[in-house]
C-alpha cells in the first residue's frame, strides 16, 4: 500500500465535500437510482405536512425490514426523498425469548421482524409488522417518532406484509396477504382485531392478465382524488418483478359493492429492471397541488434489496413510472424537492452507514432502555443443548451508546460488549462457548449453523456498493485459546479475516464459506484458514485489519481482499481475492451482505477482543490510487475561515471536537486511504451542518441546541 507524504499532492482544492457513501445524490440537482447503494428492503414511507410538525417544512420518514437484528425496525428521516438518515428505532429487540437472543440452539436467522408499514394520524406515530417466528403481527405507536418510546401491542395472529391504513373517517385497517389481499378492520384504539376482510381481492380475479404471477403481494394502501389505490408487487412467469396498481371508489370493495361483486380495477404500471414492491409518496406543490412518486426496491444481492424513488406522469387516474415506463440501474431523475444550497450539501452528507471511533458519544434514545419481565424458565425443545436462562443483565443497560448505524446479530447479551471498559475501544467478551447445536429452524432441512454464525455478540453495519473498504485495529492480548475474533463480510456465505489463539499462539488467516451449503458441516473445517493466508502472530498484541469489498467485479457476485498491518502503515495482502459470495436460494438469512466486527470461543468462556475503531472509505487498495489527501486538507482550510460567533455553541463544539481528529490524523502518518477518509468525512459532516446553522449577527449565548457529534458519514 502507498503511504501517504507529509503533504498531499497535487495543488490545493476547495471545500466542496464528496456526497455520503450511501447519497445517490449528485449534487446537481438531479439522483441516481437505487437510492442509498444498500439494503433497505420492505420500505414503507410516510409524510409529515409542514402544518403537522415543529419544522414547518414537510418532513418524510421511513421504514424497512431488519428481521433478526437488533435494534430493529430503523426509522429513518429525510427533507428531500433522497438522502437519508438514521434517527430511530422501534424496538431494541423484538423478544427476550431464546429464537431472538440466539439462546438454547434457538435462532431468527431470516425471520424475526418483517415488511413494516408505517403511519401517522392524529398526532401519533404508528408501525405495524409481522414476525415469522415471534407470535405474529405487532403494532406500535409512539408520539415522538425521533426520540419517544413505542409501546407494544401484539395482535395475536400472523398478518403477511402488513399495511395500516386509516380510511377517511378514521377506522383503521391492516391490509395483507400474499396470493391475494385481506383485510381486519382494528377497534378504535388499535389493540385488537374486530373484524375479518378476507380475499377482498386475489391473483386469481385477474386471471390471463400479463402482469399476474407469483408474489403478488406487499400491497400499501392509499387514497388519491376520489380512489382508493392499492400498490402490489407481481412476478409474472418469465418476466422480472413488477408493480400491479389496482383501484377502486370502494375501500372494503366485494364486502360493501352491490352484489357482493370485486370492485378493484388493475393495471401493471411499472415492468423495469425489477424495481417492485414498495408504496406511493406524496410531495406537495404549489397551489395545494400533490404529485405522487414511486418509492420501490429492487433485488440487488449479494448487496441487498436497494429502494428507488421513481417518479411518475398520472393520466385518468393511473401513474406511468420513470421515462415513459422505464426505470434503469443508474438511472437519473430530477431532485423532486429543492432545498437551500447549504442545506443541500449537508443532506448529501447523511448517511446509513459511519466510521467510528468508539467514544461512546452517540445520542440517548429511548429504545435503549427498553423494560422487559422475565417470565419464568420453561423446558428446552432441544435436551441437547445446555440451559441457557434469560437473565436481567443481559437486558440491563450497560451504558454504552453506539451510534444508530449499528446492529447486533440477534438480541445482544449487554453483560459482554462495552465501550466503557476501555475508553475509545469497543470490547467483545465470550459470554459462551459454541455449541455446534443451532440450526435454521426456518429452512426444512434444519441446515446446521456454522460456529461463525453462532456470535450472538457481532456487531454490523449495512455495506454499501460498489465499492467498499474497512479497517479496524485489533487488541487480542485479551483472547483465550480456542477463541476466533476478526472482520467479516457475511451472510449465510461468509468472508472473514480473524485471529485464532491455539495453545499460547495466536495465528491471523483468511475464512471464506461459499456455497453448495452443506445440511451438517464439519464446523471446524468449515472454518479453516484458506491455504496460503495464515501468518503467525508471534509476540504481536496489536494487528491491524482491512477488508476491500468489491461488488461490481462482476454482477451478482461479491469478492474480497484482506489485508493485515502491525503498525497501521505497512500493509500485507492475505492471498488473493475470495469469494464468490451470491444471493443464497434458501433466504436462510434473506438479507443483504454486511460487515461485522466478531468473537467467538470454541473452548471456554471468558475471552475477549478490543477493536479501537471502524474506519471506511469507498477506495480499494486493487484500484492503485495514491493515498490522497486533498479533500481532508480542504475541509481543515477550510474550517480555519469560519467565525465562531456566527454559529450556535453546541454545534461549534462538534464541529472542534471533529477538527481535533482531523489534525490530529493530518500530523502523522497514513498507511490507508480510509485514514484519511473516516476524519474528513467526520469534519465534513459537522462544516456542512454548520452552514445550515450561520447567523449573520452573533447569535447569544443561549442558542439552539444541537445534537452532539456524529459519526464520519
């Protein structure tokens, strides 16, 4: 790897910093799509008018699947449609029970929470979902969407890709289904179900139609001039997946039309480059006008299931979506929503997935306290496995605050993870040895679970494409034998770089699970160092490690390269590229690739690894660029020029703090191009959001009060 000068190359340039890594925003006016280049799949969004919040501007937020992690159920905010950000989360865990806490041989592994439809009436927040494996749909509501608590009211029964909705004089009802769409209507609190809609309409009304097929489901309901319109995704046999739109005057249609008959026209709108399921937007217009946009994902793996904002000509009632009916990977479109240009930079730099630093400054949120009963402990399904009970600990608060890009593998057990053991590291500890007893309860098989899989305690992000690189710093004087503790780029398929401790000696390899998966693996084998990848460690207490993610070698297919350093200068490449990791057939997991940081012991209990920080960049050390460090340089310049009385106290202070890590970066050396990254994108975010923030006279002393620092985006 090149190694960076004391000063950068090249002549100086300007502050103007580069989009987010998940902005598919240009910067121009106009956006690419997929939005985010992540997976963000079962979305469902929700408008919150000017004259409904304390904004005063229309203010949009958004929800998605996360299935087995935790905290789940990510709420996302955005002003434009196209850059996004993380600001909530419904729940911390779905269930205390043993299937969301990987507990006794138990696991959610691509069930958990799914296809969420989110609402807002009357002041409240509402979220409706259903759970494969946890006792069906649940509805929460809150009135502080960004900060409240949600309170939880299961319905008690499974409601397929559900979708809340209030008709015109209030009465709710969740549409669902899959083949066709029922509906129950709710009592006027939205704790139970008082009656049943079945089949209002299915596949089969629509019989030889060439938009109808598998799936057809996923259907959110909304009501447009008169009509109300119901949003589907199809997969006609031969063809891609698609959107079905149907519409009627007649909400319930069959259960309320004369002669009982189905009242539900339909027509394919949208038949493009798979983008699907999803729902309508609205955005406001002048003279009270409203268009209505497409918002729908699309299969992108081993990436994920990526969402796109489409949008659409309406005539007689019906959208065309795109241009003239077409939407392309990488398309572009005009920004629906224009903001000030200052505010425009900062929504660039908003992202779903951060560097971090690990210095427990991340905001309170409430799900972080979430309360729970213990119930009483039961008999094991499995006699095979050792009891594991649920403790109050392992819920407890621990007083670390991660920022809300993160998620844990499953439910995490809070006795054994911290970022105040240390100060600045994040600390994994093995609460348990792995067993070898778990297995994907969904799959009919009941395929075994590799060790890997078996970390309740991994922490992960989103990846995000095409291209991708991380680096951590590893700690391992902590370790036991037989403990494994690394990074890894995973799904069901998994890459990982780890270090293994074998009798007093620690050893740093490559892993790499590709499919045919095998129903009962030799687990040991299964993770074996790929030959030609293992260096001793010898003496080492320190080993710095990075992975470069490349989705767009060739489609479909993900391939990494891992690299190791023992002073963060000096890189050594691990063998050669591996992989290919692709879409698994069996949606054992049914979620996009991600990059987690892990531990696990495969003989005792007791050993722990210290990661110091997770530092991205969208720059591959195969792609033979020089360390550059222009855009960092710029960004400190350019934060020397600004006025601190032209700015509101706490948000300078962020601002400092950011500029501190990046000249403190800046004064040494840099041995990668996601050194110079993670602090000027951290400073960036914090210049941006201060351009949104400027007074021209001084403001006083008692000024607005801004959130505290963010993350590098």
């Amino acid at each position: 790897m090149n190694r960076a000068p004391a000063h950068a190359p090249g002549a100086a340039v300007e502050w103007s910093p580069k989009p987010s890594y998940t902005s598919a925003d240009t910067g121009s006016g106009t956006y690419s799509v997929p939005l985010l280049r992540s997976d963000v799949p079962d979305i469902s969004v929700e408008r919150v008018p000017a004259a409904r919040n304390d904004e005063g501007r229309d203010v949009y937020y958004l929800i998605s699947t996360t299935m087995h992690l935790s905290p789940g159920a990510p709420i996302m905010k955005s002003y434009d449609l196209v850059n996004w950000e993380i600001v909530n989360y419904v729940f911390d865990r779905a269930s205390i029970g043993d299937p969301f806490s990987l507990r006794n041989g138990q696991t959610s592994y691509g069930q958990g929470q799914w296809a969420p439809s989110l609402r807002h009436h009357d002041g409240r927040f509402y979220v409706a979902f259903n759970t494969n494996n946890l006792g069906g749909a649940h509805l929460y509501r809150t009135d502080d969407i960004e900060n409240g608590a949600w309170q939880r009211t299961p319905l008690g029964r499974g409601l397929h890709d559900p979708s809340l909705f209030f008709d015109l004089d209030g009465t709710p009802y969740i549409f669902y289904g899959s083949g066709g769409t029922s509906a129950v209507r709710l009592d006027s609190g939205l704790t139970a179900i008082e009656q049943d809609y079945p089949n209002i309409f299915t596949a089969s009304d629509y019989a030889g139609r060439p938009f109808i097929g598998g799936l057809f489901e996923g259907a959110q309901f909304h009501h447009i001039d008169g009509h109300y319109y119901a949003v589907v995704i199809t997969w006609p046999p031969g063809q891609g997946r698609q959107v079905v739109m149907l519409r009627s005057k007649e909400l319930l249609g069959r259960y309320t039309s004369a002669g009982g008959v189905n009242t539900y026209e339909a027509r394919g709108v949208l038949n493009s480059d798979g983008f699907a399921q999803g729902s309508l937007v609205p955005i406001s217009r002048e003279g009270g006008r409203t268009d209505w946009y497409g918002m729908f994902f699309r299969d992108t793996f081993p990436l994920g299931r990526t969402p796109a904002l489409i949008p659409a000509t309406w005539q007689d009632g019906w959208p065309t979506f795109g241009d003239n009916g077409v939407v392309r990977v990488d398309g572009v479109f005009a920004k629906p929503i224009r903001l000030g240009p200052e505010q425009e930079v900062f929504e660039r730099q908003k992202s779903i997935v951060a560097s971090d630093d690990f210095a427990n400054d991340a905001p309170h949120k409430a799900y972080m306290d979430e309360e729970w009963t213990i119930p009483e402990p039961t008999l094991l399904d499995d006699p095979g496995c050792e009891a594991e009970t649920v403790e109050l600990a392992e819920l407890a608060p621990n007083g670390s605050r991660l920022d809300p890009v993160w998620q844990w593998n499953h439910a995490p057990d809070n006795r054994y993870w911290s970022l105040t053991d240390r100060d600045g590291w994040l600390r994994l500890t093995n609460g348990k040895v792995v067993t070898g007893q778990y297995r994907y309860t969904k799959l009919s098989d009941r395929a075994a679970l590799a060790w890997f899989e078996e970390a309740r305690n991994t922490l992960s992000q989103r990846t995000f494409g095409p291209r991708q690189s991380v680096e951590t710093k590893m700690d391992i004087s902590g370790m036991k034998h037989g403990d494994v503790a690394g990074l890894a780029a995973y799904n069901r398929g998994f890459s990982y770089v780890a270090v293994k401790r074998v009798g007093g000696e620690n050893t740093l390899g490559v892993v790499n699970r590709v499919q045919p998966f095998a129903a009962d693996p030799d687990r040991a084998a299964l993770e074996s160092f790929v030959p030609g990848t293992a260096v001793a460690l010898d003496d080492a207490t320190e080993v710095h490690v990075k992975a470069d993610l490349d989705f767009a070698s060739q489609a479909g297919q993900l391939w990494t390269t891992f690299f190791y350093s023992l002073d963060g200068l000096n890189w050594t490449r691990l063998g050669g590229r591996v992989g290919p990791q692709t879409l698994d057939g069996s949606l054992a997991h049914f979620m996009g690739h991600r990059v987690g940081l892990f531990g696990y012991a495969t003989q005792e209990q007791g050993g722990h690894v210290d990661f110091d920080h997770y530092l991205l960049s969208d720059t591959l050390t195969a792609q033979g660029r020089p360390l550059d460090t222009s855009r960092l340089d710029a960004a400190v310049a350019y934060a020397a020029t600004l006025d601190e009385r032209h700015y509101p106290k706490a948000a300078w202070t962020a601002m400092r703090a950011a500029l501190a890590g990046a000249k403190a970066a800046r004064a040494g050396e840099f041995g990668s191009q996601n050194q110079i990254d993670a602090p000027e994108r951290a400073l960036s975010y914090q210049l941006a959001r201060l351009g949104t923030l400027k007074t021209d006279a001084p403001p006083p002393e008692a000024s607005v009060v801004a959130p505290g620092a963010r993350a590098a985006r």
